[in-house]
C-alpha cells in the first residue's frame, strides 16, 4: 500500500515537500501527534503534527477547572481506538514528515510515514483503512493522487464496514473515563498491590505521572514510591520555577514513558497522594532516576517501595560517588578520610556506654568509636529534672543504659569488629549550642562482628533507638533503613507493656517487658490538646484542658498493666498505636470523654472513626468546652499533590429507576424509568418483526462481543451481547437491558436486526452498588444480605442517588419509592452488612445521618460474632 504511494510522490518532485525526521513523543489523537528531534544537551524542540486530509475523532476533555462554564465532553466515538491505533504503531518511534501547509497560527499538516523515508507506511491511510478516520472531502480540489487514494480507501472501508462504518454506531467505543476517585485510600488498599495495566498519559515531572488505569479507565495521578525528583515549584502567581534538573528528569521518564504500556503496583496512599511503582519490561523507572542522578530517596515513602529499599539506597550511592547530575557537587561524609582510615579492623578495649567503644587500632593508637544513628536509652520529659540531681548516675540512673551496655560487653569486649566510619560529627562548642556544654568531634561508624550489625542488634532488642534525620542528611548510618525496619519490627503486633510516664493525654512512656525496652507511645486516631512547651521562638501556651486531658490518661493507667498494639511509627520514631486496659480503649475513652479530637489520620481505622462520627454532632451540641475542642478541627494540614483532588458538595438528585437484578456480590443492575417506555415499544416492534421473519434456527455464528438476540426461559427474545463462547452449546450472553447472564446454547441466539440495534436504544441496564456499606466477605452473610434485597427491590421500582465512583460501577443510595425509606439503611439496621465509612467531608454528613437512627453500641446485640468486626467487644 505505502510503496504505490511513494512511487506517486516521486513522481512528481517539484510538488514534493522536504521530508523531515523525528521521534514520535505523543499521539494526540487519531490525526495529532508530537515529534520530537534528538536531545542535545536537554530536551530537545517538538512540533506538533495534524495529519493532512483526515479527521478522526475527538478525545475526552475535561472540564476547565475552575471555570463552571465548562463541562466534561466524552469521547467522539472511534476516538480513543484511533489514538490508541496510532499510538501502538508510531509511539517512541523514528518518522519522517512532510509539512504541506502550515496555517497562520502555526499548526502545521502534514504525511506522516513509519520509518527513516517515505517508503514506509503511510499512517492516514493505515487510519482511513481501518475505519478510524474520515477523509476531508471538502478540502480536495484538482487531480491530487494521495486524496484521490484515501477517498479510495475510505470506500473501501465503509463497503467492508470497518470501524466508523460498523453498524451499531460506536457507542460501546466510548470510554467511561473517571477523573476523580473519592476515596483514593479504599481505591488502593483494594487492588491489593497486584500490578493493574495502565497507559501513562502525562508526565508532570521526573517522578509524578498521570496514568489511565485499564480496563476501567481511571485517571490517576501516581507519585513513584521512594524518590523525589526535582520538581517545578508552583508560584503564587501561577507561573513555575524549574529547579535544577527538573526539566532533565521530566524528559528522561517522558521519553521513557510517555504512553507507554506500563504495569503499576500501587503501593500506599498517604494523604490523598498515590504512590506507586511503574513496571516496564527495559528496567525500573524508580532506580533508573536514582542511579542517573535524577532523583533522591525520600525515606517516609521508601517504606512503602515493595520492590526492595536497598537497590534504590544502591542506585543513589552509585550517582553520589559518580557526582552526577543533582550530586555534581556532592561531599562524602568521609570524603577527607584515606581509605584505611575509613574502613579497618580493630579490637575492643572498653564499653564506654550504650552507644560508645574504645578500639585499639593497628598502630596501637586508642581510638573512640560511636554507634551511627542510634541512640541509647534515655529521660524524656519531667523525667530529665532527675537529672539535676547530685546523686543522679546514667549508667543505672536511667532505664536500660546497664541492659545496654552489658548487652554491648557480653558480644565485643577483647574481640575483632570491623569498623565503617559513616560521618564525623563535629565538635559543638559551648557557645554555638547556648550554654549546653559541647560535644567533642565523634567519629560514628557502622559496627559489625560476624557479619552482624550491632547497632541494629541493640535496636531490635529494643535497647536503642534510630535517630531521624532531615532529608537531605547524609551523615547517618550507611544501613540505615536496616536499622528502621528494626525498630518497627520489635514492637509490632499486641504486646503487654506498663505505663511508667504519661507527658500527655495521648502521649505516653511505656516499658515493654518483653521486649525489654522504653517506648514513647502517641495514642493512635485521637489528638489531645496540647500542654505548654517551650520552643526556640519562646513558651508556647497550653491549649484549653491539656491539663485535664493528663489527668484523666494517668488516673486510668499511670503505673497499670496495659496492652497496646503498635500500627506505625512517626517522622521522630515514636510508635503510635492503640492502648487497652481492663477492655477499655483510650482513644475511644478520650474521646467519649470529650477531651481529644479525632486526628486526621483516624479514617484509616474505620470502626473508629465510626464512632468519631455518631459522636461529633452530639459534641457540637455540648458545652462550652466540648466546642472549645471541636472548633479547629479543619485544621489537617494538606501536601501539594493533594490539591488535584478537590472538594465537592454531596448532590441529591434521586431519579426512578426499576430494579431488574441483584448479583450475589450485592451489586444490582437497574433500567431508568424515563426511558423504560422506549424500551418497551422497541420490545414490542422488534419482537413483532422476529414473529413475522422467525430467525433460521442455527443460522447464527456468535462472535464475542457481538450484539444478538437471545431466547430466554419465558420463551421471548431479547437483547443480548456475546461475552464468551465456550463451544457452540455453552454460549455466555449478557441481556443488555437487564443486566443477568446466562448460559445457552448457540440455537438460541440469532442477529440483532438493525433497527433495533444499540444506536436506536442504548443498553438499558445499568450496573451499580450500594454507598456507604460494607458487603459482607463472609458468603453465608453475603447470602443473608443478598436474599434480603432480592427480596426488598427486584422488580420494584426505586428512587436511586449516585453517591461516588467506584472501580466497577456508581455506588449509590436507593430507597423506596412509597415509603422513601433508605434500602441500604435497613441492611444495615437488620444488622446484614456494615457501614464503609467515608473519608468525603461532603459523605460524611450522609454517614452520620445513617446513624442518627441507630445506637451503635447496640450492633452486638444483632449478630454477637460480628461484634469484633466493630472493634466492641461488650
Ligand atoms: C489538530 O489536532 C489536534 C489534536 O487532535 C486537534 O485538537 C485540532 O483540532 C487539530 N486541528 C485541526 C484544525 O484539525
Ligand atoms: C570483617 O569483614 C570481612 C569482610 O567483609 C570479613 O571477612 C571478616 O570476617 C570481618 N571480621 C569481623 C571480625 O567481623
Ligand atoms: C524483639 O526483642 C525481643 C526481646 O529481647 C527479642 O527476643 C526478639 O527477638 C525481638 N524481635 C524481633 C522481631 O527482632
Ligand atoms: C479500640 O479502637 C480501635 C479503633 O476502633 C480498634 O481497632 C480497637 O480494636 C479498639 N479496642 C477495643 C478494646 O475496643
Ligand atoms: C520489580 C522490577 O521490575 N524490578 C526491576 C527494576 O529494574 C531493574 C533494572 O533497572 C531490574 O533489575 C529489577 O528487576
């Protein structure tokens, strides 16, 4: 096909533009792309591309944020498989052009052809052959062979029924794309980290993209797990400041990734931000920033990288010793050290402390070695003024410092340790650090004997504690993230522990017997009000019943046996978790008692937050001091990404639908009422048709993802399409306007006649799932909830709300339509499933509304072995 055309096009060189090279870098559409020239230095210069004499169809665009004007347009039909067309044959890929005209404003038209010259395919009229596009007619004037060509094509198309020409218009062609997702948390936390394909649609900069998650066609906005790349800071004004190496790492993923096929795990989602991992088959995105000096680690967000912390912490070792690209000018901590001095063999001679060693080293010199990044035990708070006194000795005065040391002792005095200094603290003179007496310079080294790391030993014994660093740090531990994960990995889970400080309401010092060891401990979901402190810039004043929120912490549990359960820990190291004594929960118990207010965090724990919400409006009912407490409870701090996600109003606009059925994973399939009438004189006329023209029994071979006919149990014809054909006897059939399946054999199915094709009537059944309730994972319970519904609404007619998005269809309320009862709220009552909560501010409302009417405590008394899904164990 190409070759004829080629030969046209030389035939008549005077006519015949230059051709002109590039990488295709983007396809905009069916008839768009960008091309780009070879970087040189930077990201090289694009232009933008409209294919000459062809249209093809205009893709989704979203609403222009910020302008009300403005609506979300969906996709022309045939659009997006014409991008997706083009973008499988021509993405990342060498082309030549020819630009024929070029308009006043700029836009340029042109051929475009795979491949280094104009023998290669022609890619409008691959388009056109397909049925993708359309030809300009009106734009062809004179004897000019290519038009001519493409109207030929177009024919030839429309004859064979291709794409645009198909019968049956395109509708099925046009995406259900979903912008937003209102709780991105629950959206994660449900794929469960399996990888979910996705094209990469926009690359914002070297480690935030924006990616079409297939088949459901989500739009995600996804921040790689582990690093941070230079990024392009948002003025106030609007404009953007690069920072050095932005533009750099944007080009390096955008032209490794830019829609691209990629697999991504989503890994976590703090704060409404996703971060993910992308997998693609040339190598991991994630390292290869990092090892080319394109990015850092980040370590609140290397926790969640599942793909191994130690290869990223590898790659930026490799660009730091390179000085690559953001580390052109970067200093080892040990840069000024020789080798030898930098890493040795020596023997103990003496246990300073928990966190110090003399070493004799191979001169015989003495040498004083510090842990890195530990720290040993400790006083905190009012504990400190002991310090104060004369008799007052560390190594027994204080916690654990002897366990510690003698632990230290018993595995190093008189052996051999390898020593890897990690950095030099220099010394602190008294008057930099304000009266404090100074430190001398500290030489602090990673200590291993055997193979072992004993400064992580003492972390995972629980008789240390890993110090936090600012990010851009590097004097620390080259291991590390080791040392973290030690520290989380001996407190986890439920422990017993004795409470033998308590500095605030909610923020405790706990004695973990087993373990050992001294924790501080912040009560998880809740935040106390704070006490007086004193900070840099002076006394900071306590907030209002600070004091009475200490008290009523330790008259319930000050020198008391506990059990807690450590979830997390924070930036500082403490470990947040949940305190239980004599089954009450103090978090619950502060709460109830008015003298906490819910952190932001809390939603993650949703019995609890359930709790936080049926108490909210009852707390804003209360005293003085109850609103005192609730007053600033906007006050969560939100991160830069998290802007893309904004806030709405929850809509009410309950429409009729009739409930036609109800799947065992409690989803049900409805037809709107408005257009129930045209469903039914189609029926009626479609079925006087195949009444007076019976199908040829067998006559029909099914192809899956065709529209038919199928013959149900009741005898009648009705709308179907083909999901799968597992031999000409089991043929699985989707009844389109009513949303069952069924199984039947192929005699059963016959054509579709076209008028009454889905272009005449869109498919009338559409899928949906009950808002704001759980749907039981148990089976019998799922059965229970099923049977009720069955029950309640199939083949009702019902009022029905959609409340949000969700990854297989709108989640919605209904209710019913005599009564205007709530269906999903009398499951709930009957106590068959339980609420979701919703993190929403505009959902909440409509949560807490749902409990208005119900006493929460009382759940227990409907199904008792559902009471500790609740977290109420009575
Ligand atoms: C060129 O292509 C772009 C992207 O598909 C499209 O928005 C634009 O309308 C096209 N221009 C014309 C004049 O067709
Ligand atoms: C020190 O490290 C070397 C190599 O890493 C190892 O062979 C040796 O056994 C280590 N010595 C001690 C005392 O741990
Ligand atoms: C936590 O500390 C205890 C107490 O010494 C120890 O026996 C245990 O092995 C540690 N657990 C982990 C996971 O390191
Ligand atoms: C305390 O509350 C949290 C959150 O609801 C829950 O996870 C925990 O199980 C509760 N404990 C008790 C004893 O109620
Ligand atoms: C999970 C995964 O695909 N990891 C890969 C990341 O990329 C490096 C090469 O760059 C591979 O070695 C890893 O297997």
């Amino acid at each position: 096909m190409a070759s004829a055309v080629a030969a046209q096009v030389q035939s008549n060189p005077a006519s015949a533009p230059q051709l002109q090279r590039g990488i295709v870098k983007m396809v905009l559409s069916g008839c768009a792309v960008i091309v780009r020239g070879q970087p040189r230095g930077g990201p090289p210069p694009e232009r933008q591309i409209n294919l000459s004499n062809i249209r093809a169809g205009a893709l989704a665009r979203r609403a222009v944020q910020g302008q009300p004007d403005t609506k979300d347009t969906p996709d022309e039909p045939w659009a997006f498989q014409a991008r997706e067309f083009l973008r499988k044959k021509v993405i990342g890929k060498e082309v030549c052009f020819t630009v024929e005209n070029k308009t006043p404003q700029g836009r340029e038209y042109g051929m475009v052809y795979l491949g280094k010259d104009n023998s290669g395919e022609n890619i409008a009229e691959s388009l056109v052959t397909e049925g993708l596009a359309t030809v300009r007619r009106e734009g062809i004037r004179g004897n000019n062979p290519e038009q001519a060509r493409l109207c030929d094509l177009e024919d030839q198309a429309k004859a064979a029924k291709k794409g645009l020409w198909t019968e049956g218009g395109g509708a099925h062609t046009v995406r259900d794309l979903k912008y937003t997702i209102e709780n991105p948390r629950n959206f994660v936390d449900s794929l469960h980290q399996k990888p979910v394909n996705a094209i990469i649609e926009h690359v914002r900069d070297g480690c935030i993209v924006r990616a079409l998650l297939l088949p459901d066609y989500y739009l995600v906005t996804v921040m790689l797990s582990g690093i941070k790349c230079p990024t392009f800071k948002r003025e106030a004004d609007g404009s953007e400041t690069p920072e050095p190496f932005s533009a750099e790492a944007k080009f390096f993923t955008e032209s490794r990734l830019l829609q691209r096929d990629v697999q991504i795990i989503l890994e976590s989602c703090p704060n409404q931000v996703i971060l993910g991992t992308i997998l693609h088959p040339n190598g991991n995105i994630t390292e290869l920033l990092l090892k080319e000096g394109f990015a850092r680690c980040v370590d609140w967000s290397m926790a969640v990288y599942t793909q191994g912390a130690e290869k990223l912490r590898a790659a930026e070792r490799s660009a730091k010793e390179r000085k690559v690209r953001i580390w052109k000018d970067y200093v080892a901590p040990t840069a000024n050290l020789d080798q030898k001095d930098r890493q040795f063999v020596a023997k103990v001679m003496q246990v300073v402390n928990a966190d110090a060693i003399v070493v004799k080293l191979n001169s015989g010199e003495h040498k004083t070695i510090h842990l890195s990044s530990i720290r040993p035990p400790r006083l905190e708070g009012e504990e400190k003024n002991k310090d104060k006194d004369k008799r007052f000795r560390p190594l027994y005065d204080i916690p654990y410092m002897f366990e510690a040391r003698e632990f230290l002792r018993k595995k190093l005095i008189g052996k051999k340790v390898n020593v890897t200094v990690d950095y030099i603290r220099a010394a602190t003179s008294a008057m930099e650090t304000g009266g404090v007496p100074a430190f001398p310079e500290r030489t602090c080294a990673t200590v291993t004997i055997g193979g072992i790391n004993i400064a992580e030993a003492l972390v995972s014994k629980g008789l240390a504690t890993v110090i936090r660093y600012r990010q851009d740090d590097d004097q620390r531990s080259s291991h590390y993230d080791e040392l973290l994960a030690a520290e989380l990995a001996n407190v986890s889970g439920r422990s017993e522990a004795v409470v033998e400080y308590v500095f605030s309401g909610s923020r405790l010092k706990l004695y973990m017997p087993k373990e050992t060891c001294l924790i501080t401990f912040l009560l998880a979901g809740i935040e106390c009000p704070r006490g007086s402190r004193n900070m840099p810039s002076g006394m900071q004043v306590a907030e209002p019943y600070s004091e009475e929120a200490t008290i009523f912490t330790k008259e319930l549990v000050l020198q008391r046996e506990v059990e807690v359960e450590v979830e997390s820990m924070d930036k500082a190291g403490n470990f947040i978790g949940w305190l239980h004594i004599e089954g009450v929960n103090l978090s619950v118990a502060l709460v109830d008692n008015a003298l906490s207010k819910v952190h932001f965090t809390a939603e993650r724990i949703g019995t609890f937050y359930l709790w936080l919400i049926w108490s909210e409006p009852r707390m804003n009912e209360g005293s003085g001091r109850l609103r005192s407490l609730w007053a600033n409870y906007e006050e969560k701090p939100k991160e830069e990404v998290a802007q893309l996600t904004e806030e709405k109003e929850r809509v009410a606009k309950y429409r009729a639908v009739y409930v036609t059925e109800i799947t065992d994973g409690l989803h049900f399939f409805a037809q709107d009422v408005e257009t129930g009438t045209k469903l039914e004189s189609l029926m009626e006329s479609m079925r006087g048709e195949i009444a007076a023209q019976p199908p040829v029994e067998g006559s029909f071979t099914p192809r899956r993802g065709d529209f038919c006919i199928a013959k149900f149990g009741d005898g009648e014809w009705y709308r179907a399409r083909i999901e799968k054909i597992e031999s000409p006897a089991k043929v699985h059939v989707y009844y389109i306007d009513y949303g069952n399946r069924e199984i039947l054999s192929s005699t059963r199915l016959a054509a579709l006649p076209p008028a009454f094709s889905t272009r005449t009537l869109l498919p009338q059944a559409t899928e949906y799932t009950f808002a704001f309730i759980q749907v039981p994972q148990d089976e019998d319970a799922r059965t229970d909830a099923v049977d009720s519904v069955v029950r309640d609404i199939q083949n009702t007619q019902c009022l029905l709300n959609v409340e949000y998005s969700g990854i297989v269809c709108p989640h919605v309320t209904l209710q019913f339509a005599d009564s205007k009862d709530d269906v999903g709220l009398g499951l709930v009552k009957e106590g068959l499933v339980m609420v979701d909560v919703r993190k929403e501010k505009h959902l909440q409302k409509m949560v807490s509304d749902k409990h208005a009417h119900l006493n929460i405590w009382r759940y227990g008394d409907f199904r008792d072995d559902d009471a500790d899904e609740f977290g109420y164990r009575r």
